[in-house]
C-alpha cells in the first residue's frame, strides 16, 4: 500500500521539475524568467543601416519612442558618431523619405546609400551644379573627378603637407602622415573619433600602401588632402583612406595643380629652362625643337591653369561648396519625393 502512494508522489514532482525547465531557451539548462510588458534591451555594438546605436533602450509597447530607463528620449548617432537628434525609429523614416527622393532624381542609379552617407543635400542639386559639382557625374572614375566633387565624397578635407611615413595606431603597416595646418571638413568628426583634432592624420590610399593605382605621392609640399572611410576610425585605428588622384599641390607659392599632374608641371620647367639656356635665335623655322619646345609648354601650361584657379580661390569654392550643402544640418532637413 505504501508503494502505491510513493510511485505517484514521485511522478507528481518529476512532472512539476520537468514543467519549470523545458521552456528554457539552451534546452532546460536555465529556468524561464516572466514576460514582462514593458523590457529593457541592451544594445551592443549594433549597426543597423550603418546606424551606430550602441544605448540602453527602454522601448514602451505601441509608442514608437525609445527611452532611457529615466524616461528620457534617445537619440542615435551615425556612421560618424555625430548625433541624429533623432531617435532610430525616425531615423529610419528619414531614411526611406530620403532614399525615396534619390530614387526620383536618379532612378538609374545603383549607388546604395552612398550619397545619404555622405549627407548629400539632394534638395541643393542645382544650386549644386552652378557652382561646379553635377550630382550626375557620380558615376565617373576617380581619376575624373574634380576637387569640387571631391568636396562633397570627402569625410575630412585638411590643408597640410605630407611629412613621412609612420605607422599609425592600431596597425603594423606604415602609411603615410600629413601635418594638419588647417582642417576645412570633418573637424567635428575628428574630435568624436578621436577626441580632438590630431597633429598629423594617416593615411592609405586605395586602402594599402602599396599604390595600387600608381599614384604618384609628393611629400614636403602644401596641399588639400581628400580624406574618406572615417566611419571606422576610432582611438583604437587612427587612420584613412585618401580619395584617389584627389590631392591638390601648391607648388613654389604660385601654381595650384593636382598631384596626378606633377609630372607634367616638372616637365614643363624642364622645358622652359631649356629654352632659357638655348641661344635665341631671330627665325624660329631655324630651330624646329626650340619651336616645339615653346608650343608643349604652352599647351601644359594652359592645361594646368584651367585646371585649377589660384590657391585662395580654391579654398573659397570648397568653402562655399560646403556652406551650399550644409551637412551639419542634414538630419534637420526634409526629404520628401516631389509631385
């Protein structure tokens, strides 16, 4: 009779121990806590659409707001650490809004969210285009773009002169290092990924040192430097991209030209000492390669001039490239598709 009662009772708590387990999310290892309504959410390292939103989120069910555990609203950060002023769930509205006017304008286009990265002021297109930056001339190559575009793809542009190679921090290869004399965009980035403006940035152009694209690189010489990829410098990895075939030289305090063109610009002053120190002579028919000589140096010469105004002009159209887009006050703006 007592075996009867036993072999029940201990079926009864087998039952009850089983219950409490075998909803556990490793296979039983761990009880099931409660549900609540309302659950705090940690979120580490979390890119969402190239988001970075690494909060604690409290988000109420239904409300659409995200918020503290203070109650207080949060907002999310970008690709750059620069705060939205929104939170994800606007962000994510803004985006599509955004994404949806590119669309228009461009519908052939197959550029991913590169101009919404770059914080690109569709609504300025033709204002934009007067002053020498054609939206629709994204496609072309590196080596095709001009200074004025590069204004507009560049994360950080800093006037400053190539001084050496170093290894940066957070890598064993060398790069190159520019001295900063003045940063001209992305001085607000700089300062949240790194916590202040640096003495020198680095850089690796066409994301390694060893120039796949032949690049020439002119050290000791004043120059604007188009810098990109920001989004994964931090403390930790200090460096950048530098936007190929995009850096400005100002040779001799006098002539602006474009690094990819110093050859050209060193063979022009071949050619002009030459005819400096040939003899002149009255009939130029007399001396056919003094005649080509004057005619190349010529036609470079005008090549490199229209290429480039003078060193305070081009720092004004950058400066007012910028001012046009206003990329500080990008998540400000609206974007909708036009009737």
């Amino acid at each position: 009779m007592k075996k009867n009662i036993i072999i029940p009772a201990v079926i009864l708590v087998l039952a009850l121990f089983a219950s409490t387990y075998a909803m556990s999310d490793d296979g039983g290892q761990q009880p099931v806590k409660p549900e609540k309504k309302t659950e705090a959410v940690q979120v580490q390292n979390e890119q969402v659409q190239q988001v970075d939103n690494t909060v604690n989120l409290v988000k109420e069910e239904g409300s659409g707001l995200e918020e503290n555990k203070s109650g207080e609203r949060v907002t999310v950060k970008d690709r750059l650490g620069v705060d939205t002023g929104m939170t994800k769930e606007e962000l994510d509205i803004f985006k599509e809004d955004y994404m949806k006017l590119e669309k228009q304008i461009y519908p052939y286009y197959n550029i991913g969210n590169w101009f919404y990265n770059l914080k690109i002021d569709l609504n300025k297109r033709d204002e934009l285009k007067k002053v020498g930056v054609d939206l629709n001339r994204s496609g072309v190559p590196a080596e095709a773009k001009t200074y004025k575009e590069n204004t507009l793809l560049s994360d950080v542009i800093v006037i400053g002169s190539i001084v050496g190679q170093e290894q940066p921090v957070g890598t064993d290869r060398i790069a190159y290092a520019v001295k900063i004399d003045e940063v001209l965009k992305g001085e607000d980035i700089l300062i949240n990924k790194l916590g202040k403006v640096p003495e020198k940035l680095h850089f690796f152009h066409s994301g390694v040192i060893s120039d796949l694209d032949n690049e020439i690189i002119i050290q000791n010489q004043k120059g604007i430097y188009f810098m990109d990829r920001a989004d994964g410098m931090n403390k930790d990895r200090q460096w950048l991209s530098k936007r190929p075939y995009s850096t400005l030289l100002y040779m001799d305090g006098v002539q602006m030209i474009y690094e990819k063109h110093i050859e050209m610009y060193h063979r022009a002053i071949r050619m002009e000492r030459s005819l400096m120190e040939k003899p002149k002579t009255k009939n130029l028919k007399d001396d056919p390669m003094g005649e080509k000589y004057e005619r190349e140096v010529k036609i470079i010469r005008n090549t490199l001039k229209h290429s480039l105004p003078s060193w305070e002009e081009t720092i004004e159209n950058i400066k007012k490239i910028l001012e046009i887009n206003d990329d500080k006050n990008f998540y400000k703006k609206t974007y909708k598709v036009e009737e």
